[in-house]
C-alpha cells in the first residue's frame, strides 16, 4: 500500500533562513498524526509545502502519489485548514461554502450538511463576523470537509477552542479515521493532541527530531514509579541497599525513577514496608517534547 | 470553468461591497447628471457636445467596475480566502481567469446600470427643458455600446491590476491615482503618449472628439490590451509567488 502523504527531503528556504530542512516522512492511510513543533519550526511551511501553496525550494511532496496541484480535484480528498480565520467577515457562513463548493462542482445542498456536522446549522445565514472563534474554527473545518475528503490537513485546530471545543474536535477526528481516512494535525502543545493522535512527527528549527508513536515516545524517557507507603522512609532505605534512588513526593510518599512497579514492590516487600499505592507514572510529554525540541540546538 | 465563474460571481453577489459599490455609483452619476443638466443653460445643452459630456456621465461606472474587480482579487489577500481558494482550485491560472471574466460580467452590469441612469434620467432633464436630442442614432449608440464595452474592460482591468498587486488598500490606490491622476496628467503633459491611456482610450472609444485622441477603433484596441496586459502580468506573478 503506498503512503498517503510522502515528504522526500522536502526544505524551503526564505533568503538566509532554512525554514524547513531535508524533512522527510511517510504516513499510513487510517492514522492520526500530530505535526509538532514549537512556533517558528517550519509546521506550517511544511503544510504549506504540502498542499502546494508554497514551492519546496529542494525536495517534493506526494499526497495520493502526486503533488497536490497535479491532482484533478485535489479538494475532494483533501480537505485542508492553514488559518482559522480565512473568512470575509460580510459573508455568511453559508455562502462562504458556496463560493468554494461551486467551483469544483459541490451541490450547496453539501454546505449544509457540512454546516450541520460542525454544529453550525443555525449560524450558517449569518455573516462571519458576528462568529465566536470556536465558531470560525468549526466553520474551517466545515470547509475542509466540503468536498468529502479521505485526508484531512488541519494546522493548529485547536488554537482559541474551549476545553469543550477540544473534546469536540478530539472526539471527531477520531471519528473521522476510524474509517481509514487520514488526519495530519500540527500544533505546539502536545498535551493538546496527545490524546488524539496515533503517531507524532516532531520537529524543531526545520529539522525532524523525532518520529514514532506515542507510547514509545514515552518509554523512550522512561517513566517514574510512585509508591505511597506507611513507612517511606525505611522504604527509601531499602531501595538505596538496591541503588535505586527515590525521592519523597510528600510526607507518605516516594517518587522512585530508573525501575519499574514489579522491582519496587519486591524490594518493599522484602524490607516488609507495607505499600498502599503503586503506580507507573508517564514521563511528562510535555518534558520529552521540550528536550527534543530543545535539544536540536546548533 | 463556467462552475469557477459562478463561484467567483456568488463572491461579487454574497458582501455587502457590491451593493455599496452600486449605491456609490448611483448616488455619484445622478448628482452629476442633475448638476450638468439643471445648471447649464438651454443653448449649449441644444449642441451635441454638450449633450454628449451629460450623457457620458454614466461612464463613471467605469470607476466602480473597476474598484469592484480591484476587491474581487484583493478582499482574497485581504482576508486570507485565497487560501481555500487556492486550495480547491490549484491551477492558478484558472482562478484568474474565472475572476477576469466575472469582473467583466459584473462591469456590464455596473454599466447597464450607469447607462440606463445617465441617460433616462438625461433625456428626461432635456426633454422637461424643452431639448430635442441632438445626437445622432449612430453617435448614441457608440456611446452606449462603447461605454458598455469600455466599462466592462475596466471590471477586468481591476482584477488583473488587484492581481499583481494584492494589497487592497494598495490596489485602491493605485487604480485611483491612475486614472484621475497620471492619466490626465500624461494626456495634458503628452497627449500623443498619454491618449494610449485606458482613460483617454475609452474616450475615443465612445465618440469624444477631444483633440489628439485616437480613432475609436483603434480606442477599443488599446482597452483590451491593457486589459490583456494587465491579465498577463498578473497571471506571471501568481504562478511564481508563494501564497502565504
């Protein structure tokens, strides 16, 4: 099978800066895939790149086996958001659909359809400008999803949603690739996505850092152990006779790095200390994400 | 490429900035025709100069055409619509297209409008005051038609100079200080430069006799070419810039 979207080498240079520099990945048909990376890293040159809004100054960009200006109706498998606020405010909702629907042969009847699956059905008639943000961004999505697409782009979605917003959109690209369609999302806060996505690309001033799925991600940095104990103290002791190092998370409590909950819960059984908790605790993705994206300094 | 048309005719038809447009235009054209025909006195407006000058007015439709094809590519830039634009429609050269041929359309329409103002509203003036028409059947209609014509090629000029420019407010400007000043300028400065001017070109177009103008026909040739040239320009810079 070959890969929904390619990026070979893909780099764009502005005068002095490299913007984007040699990237290159693959993804899957059916899978969800964070684009990470600070502001400023290239996430949205790289879009950019891909939907053949911007030339690759060395370097090409496949979506479906072809660079997207190539396909017939690119807008029919690819729906794309670059900006959330690509609206003229005095136009309504509606006939912002219209005016990009007609063009490549969208019945309007779509643009309500899509205006009732982002919950705008009501709001449709009205103009752009009296849209809250939460609405503007659903009113992108709207767009991308104009023309059915099995890929969708989105730079940033969850830029100005609400904790409910999030949700939302967590809950609908989910949806949406559950059926074997794609989704390429970026953003600069991983938590923001982490829940969401299958896979992550990270990258940092141009350069990709980082390409895997969440969980090995994760267990890349390893994770902690936290154990909460009648007696941590001697708990701790017993751990140090093992040469693993704990410290105490509160005055019931240890934080123990380096092993796992198996080895603590031995240790703290043979030094017969009596355990009420024991659990692994993720590394914070937040740290992972900043020690690659921080690591990639020149 | 009719459905790209009627994509970019629903983006004319679907803000407010047409309608402001036509209310612009109305309001401007009917001052003028009722200033130039109440004002002036019964003898002059007896000539068929002076009967032309009245009832040219509604050339100024030629001004707002063009501000309208100005928007039609600029508001995109303005408010980041070329984005999705682009997006459904790659081929760039397709999207300027379907603008240039809508800016036209909707020149004709602001000239149908601009005519059919100038001179209802003119005949009534002349024929209250007691003034027969002067023009001849063949002169009004090259001051219809021709203004039609020349009209609907500024709709398109505005798209093709809004293309290369991009900047709205840039765009408004320019074409402004392009017609009303550089324009009357060079023509004043240097009239055997400045009458291949699209101002002084649609003047020769529908009739004028200014002095050093050009014949008509050759008028309406030098309208489409600057419609052509500024078309080509565009579409040059389009294919080339990254959009943003």
């Amino acid at each position: 099978m070959t890969a929904v979207v390619v990026a070979e080498s893909l780099s764009k240079r502005f005068g002095e800066v490299l913007a984007v520099d040699e990237l290159s990945f693959e993804l899957e048909a059916g899978t969800i895939t964070g684009f990470l990376g600070p502001n400023g890293a290239g996430k949205t040159t790289t879009l950019r790149m891909l939907l053949g809004l911007a030339a690759p100054s060395h370097g090409r960009a496949l979506l479906f086996g072809q660079p997207y200006a190539e396909l017939e109706y690119p807008s029919l498998r690819i729906g794309a958001v670059l900006e959330a606020t690509d609206f003229h405010p005095g136009r309504t909702g509606r006939d912002h659909l219209r005016t990009l629907g007609q063009a490549v042969g969208v019945p309007d009847s779509r643009a309500d359809e899509v205006l009732a699956l982002v919950e705008l059905a009501d709001a449709g008639r009205r103009r752009v400008k009296g849209y809250s943000l939460g609405m503007r961004q659903r009113l992108g999505l709207a767009t991308a999803l104009l023309g059915e697409p099995e890929l969708l782009v989105l730079d940033e979605p969850a830029n100005g949603l609400d904790p409910e917003g999030v949700r939302w959109l967590r809950d609908f690209l989910r949806a949406f690739a559950s059926d074997g369609r794609t989704v390429l999302v970026s953003s600069h806060v991983l938590a923001e996505v982490a829940q969401t996505v299958d896979q992550v690309l990270i990258i940092s001033q141009g350069r990709l850092v980082a390409e895997s799925s969440l969980e090995d991600l994760t267990a890349r940095i390893g994770g902690t152990v936290r154990v909460r104990s009648a007696d941590p103290s001697r708990l701790a002791a017993a751990l140090e006779r093992e040469h693993i190092h704990s410290s105490a998370a509160n005055e019931h409590a240890l934080i123990v790095s380096g092993t796992t909950t198996e080895r603590v819960g031995e240790i703290a059984f043979a030094a017969g200390v009596a355990v009420h908790e024991l659990v692994t605790e993720g590394a914070s993705l937040e740290e992972i994400f900043l020690e690659l994206t921080t690591g990639a300094q020149p | 490429m009719i459905a790209q048309v009627r994509a970019e005719l629903l983006k004319v038809r679907s803000t407010r900035t047409t309608v402001g447009l036509l209310l612009g235009m109305v309001a401007l054209i009917l001052l003028f025709v009722l200033l130039t025909g109440l004002l002036s006195s019964v003898a002059p407006l007896s000539g068929t100069e002076n009967q032309r000058q009245l009832l040219t007015i509604g050339d100024l439709a030629g001004v707002f055409a063009a501000l309208a094809g100005v928007l039609l590519v600029t508001s995109e830039y303005r408010y980041g619509t070329i984005r999705p634009t682009i997006l459904f429609t790659p081929h760039r050269s397709r999207v300027l297209a379907a603008k240039l041929v809508a800016a036209t359309l909707a020149g004709i329409a602001f000239g149908v409008v601009g005519e059919a103002l100038a001179w209802g509203l003119g005949y009534l003036i002349l024929s209250s005051r007691g003034i027969t028409l002067a023009l001849s059947n063949g002169d009004s209609a090259q001051l219809v038609l021709g203004s039609l014509a020349g009209v609907a090629l500024w709709g398109a000029m505005g798209a093709g100079l809004g293309t290369i420019l991009r900047n709205q407010v840039g765009g408004v400007i320019t074409l402004l200080a392009w017609g009303f000043v550089v324009n009357p300028l060079l023509f004043g400065l240097l009239p055997s430069v400045g009458r291949f001017m699209p101002s002084y070109a649609h003047d020769s177009l529908i009739g004028l006799t200014t002095q050093h103008l050009l014949p008509p026909v050759a008028g309406g040739a030098v309208l489409v070419g600057w419609a052509a040239l500024l078309a080509a320009a565009g579409l040059l810079v389009t294919a080339r810039r990254d959009i943003a």
